[in-house]
C-alpha cells in the first residue's frame, strides 16, 4: 500500500477533508499495534470506540473541531457491534465533503491465530469456554461482511509485529510525504524471506565464508570476510548490475510516489554474504545521494552448519 501523496503536514487532504481510518479485524491479528504505529506516525488514535456514537465524534459538516487524522479501533469485542450497521452507518458518512474515511481490515490464517492464542494462553473473546478455534470460526463469520467491504486488508498470517509496522508505516504516514525511505536489509534463507521486501537479490551464488577456517565466527562487517567474498570471481559484476538496477529504479519509485522501498539481500544464513552486500550496497547508495536504513536481520543469530547447505 502506497501513502497518500496529497497530505498536508495537519494531516489533512490538500482539499481540507479530516482524514479518518477505521481500523478493525479478527482478534488476535494486530489491531492494537497497528493503532500504536499510527499513534506515532501523528494520527489520533481511539481504541474500541462505538461506532454508533462515530457521527457524534465527528460532529456535523462545517463544525470547528479536530481536523487532523483520526484512527478508531473497533472488533467484535465494542458495543452495539453490527457489521451491516456499521457498514450502512460509515456508507452515510462518506458522503460528507469534509471527511476521507477508510477501512482498515487486519486479518490473519486461522491456525495462526489459534497458535498465538495457544502461545499466550489468552481466552478468545468469542470462545465462551469453548476451544480457541471455536471462537475463532465464529468471529470470522460475524466480521466477513466487514472484510468483504473494507478499503485494505493486511494478512499478518506470516508477519512479524515489525513486519506489520512496517506495513502501516508504508501505506498510513499522516504527514506530508517525506522523501522516500530507502531500507536495504540482510537476511537468511534459512530463517525466511521477509515478507514485506519489494525486491530481494539472492547471495547464495558467491563463496560461502562459513566453510572457511576462521571465517565461520566472523559477519559480513568483518574485514576478513568482505575480502573474500569480494575476491569471488562474480561479485564485481553482479554487484555492479544490481547498484545500476536500483539506480535506474529507485527515482522511478520516487517519482511514482512510492514512500517506502525494502531492498533485501539474502544468503543461507543470513550473516556473511547478505551482509556485507547489504552494507556494501549502503556506501554505493550514499554516493548517489540516498540514505539508506540498513538492517541485518540475522546477524545475531548462530552460525549453525546443519542450515548452510553441503560445503563447496
């Protein structure tokens, strides 16, 4: 999801409409940490607010009130929760000149949720002393309506929470639109491909280090493995082909709007190769003129041989 571009720094449509996100879904699948990225990006947050009494929040068309972007949370747990009432109810709102409203739909695979329920030991609000699927099943079809007719729906199925912050940071900045943010990252195969990258290079076709005598313990940032990687017969011209690549696109995205762009750089492990590609890139970048975020996901983790693959 793509911010909107025409924002003004009060957090208004440049045509003066107060911007609204209602922000709803399954239990369990990341309402309430999409309402505190929002709430740091700058908008107005209500959680589990009745959407019956919504018009009265926002008072009558031309009323002085609050006009920068508000986010209301609301599930199957509020008050007086109808989703063809609501649906009718919003319908009637959105006919209003001075209000932008969207619906936010967070949803998430079944036995996901039943796995993060299990995981935390929380009750479903819809279980009743029944079995979490349950309560799982039921709230699914009571909200189908809602999924059906909202504007976005964020599947966290395979997210992490940053994954979902960062969703919501691309697709929900309430501000003026900012240069865009480049991310470059690291990661392994091994430990799965983020989710949230709009283009991912595959490292593995270099030298591993990991099978290199000394060079196991070592990352990516270390000296001695940036120069062996390097003396790898491909990297210069692959590395060459991938900064022209993304030099070629990365003003097209700019010029497209786009706020955010993920570029990630994976390997088996996730912290030699990525990484120094990932960190080798960054310099490439700042040369241009960008200032990229760099994140190595994986660094941290154990160098294990069982998740490198065969040795070369």
């Amino acid at each position: 999801m793509a911010g909107d571009s025409s924002l003004t720094e009060a957090g208004q449509q440049a045509d003066g409409r107060q911007r609204i996100l209602l922000v709803t879904g399954v239990s369990g699948a990341g309402k309430t940490t999409a309402l505190r990225v929002l709430e740091d990006l700058g908008w107005e947050a209500i959680d589990n607010f009745p959407i019956r009494l919504l018009g009265r929040l926002l008072g009558s068309e031309g009323e002085q009130g609050q006009s920068g972007p508000l986010a209301i949370g609301f599930d199957s747990r509020t008050r007086g929760f109808v989703p063809a009432s609501i649906i009718d109810r919003v319908k009637k709102l959105s006919q209003r000149p001075d209000l932008l409203i969207t619906t936010l739909f967070i949803d998430c695979g079944s036995g996901e949720l039943e796995r993060r329920y299990n995981e935390t030991r929380r009750r479903h609000p819809m279980a009743s002393g029944r079995p979490v699927h349950v309560g799982i099943h039921a709230e699914r079809e009571l909200l189908e309506p809602l999924r059906r007719w909202a504007d976005a729906v964020i599947d966290t199925t395979d997210y992490t929470s940053n994954d979902l912050q960062q969703a919501i940071r691309e697709g929900f900045a309430a501000g003026a639109p900012q240069d865009m943010s480049v991310i470059l990252s690291s990661f392994g195969f091994a430990r799965g491909t983020p989710p949230l990258a709009d283009l991912v290079f595959d490292m593995r076709f270099l030298d591993n280090p990991h099978w290199i005598e000394g060079l196991r313990e070592q990352t990516g940032l270390d000296a001695p493995v940036a120069e062996h990687i390097q003396q790898d017969p491909a990297f210069d011209t692959a590395f060459r082909q991938i900064r022209e690549l993304l030099l070629t696109l990365l003003p097209r995205y700019r010029a497209q709007g786009k706020s955010y762009v993920h570029i990630a750089f994976g390997c088996t492990g996730g912290r030699h190769r990525s990484v120094f590609a990932a960190a080798k890139m960054d310099e490439a970048l700042r040369k241009e003129g960008f200032s990229p975020t760099v994140i190595h996901r994986n660094l941290g983790s154990r160098a294990a041989d069982e998740i490198e693959g065969p040795k070369a």
